[in-house]
C-alpha cells in the first residue's frame, strides 16, 4: 500500500499520479487531502463549482451529477475523472484508492510518501486549498 500525504501538493497532478498507480494494481490511500492546492483565486473555483452543482438532467434529475462537500470525497472524485470507470478495469482501479481528511489512526504509524516535484505550489501565486473550496460549499472541519 502506497500512502501519500496531500499536503501542499497541487491536486490535478498528484490525481494523475495516483491513476497510474491505480491502473498499475497499487492501491494507494491519500490523507491530509484538505490540504492539497488548486492554482487560481477562491471566486473563480466558487463560480466553476457552483455551476457544476446546479446542472442537473431534465428527463430525471436524480440521475444528475453529484458533487461533495466533503474534501476527501471531492479528492476521490478527481481522481475518478482519470480513471476509465465505464471499464471493468477502471472500476476495479477505483476500490483500490482510500482518501482521508486528516490523517486516520490505522495509517498513522505508515510511513507517507510526498513528491517534491508536484508541490510547486509555492510559487504560484494564486492558490486555494481544497479544504477552503469545500468550506464555502458547507463543509464545517471537526476538531
């Protein structure tokens, strides 16, 4: 089992990492994915996100896409968006991925891996975190 701590990480690429490890047979569990940077402001993640949230299908609205709230959910979704999930294959790739907010007490003793290269985020210049997108969407952090 591959563990990877999301923290200050760029989350699209990071996500594409964790496909190819997915497809490759690892399975892979991600904590601290609040954690993990979006490049651009707060307003322009706020207007795309709730665009997205409000689509809804007209022949059977509960057939509409879902968008969570939840970080770690909104993280699995990202990396669900790189999978082929109409295959068996992308599927089967999907349950072998975790994402955790925080970090749970059974991963706490593994040893988590980070990638330098992908943590660029420092310089750039307009960055979110996942954690406040989700904050805005209703998303309370419990202590």
């Amino acid at each position: 089992m591959i563990v990877i701590n999301a923290k200050g990480q760029i989350a699209g690429r990071l996500s594409a990492r964790i496909a190819k490890f997915l497809l490759a047979g690892e399975e892979v569990a991600v904590i601290e994915a609040q954690d993990s940077v979006l490049s651009g402001t707060l307003q322009s993640h706020i207007a795309r996100m709730h665009l997205r949230r409000t689509q809804k299908d007209k022949r059977d609205p509960e057939k509409s896409p879902k968008y969570p709230k939840l970080p770690h959910l909104l993280f699995r979704r990202m990396v669900r968006g790189m999978l082929p999930k109409k295959s068996q294959r992308g599927r089967d790739a999907l349950h072998l991925f975790r994402a955790y907010t925080g970090t749970p007490a059974t991963l706490a003793n593994e040893k988590a891996v980070s990638y330098p290269e992908l943590s660029k985020a420092d310089s750039l210049r307009k960055k979110i975190t996942l954690g406040e997108l989700c904050r805005v969407f209703g998303y309370e952090e419990r202590i």
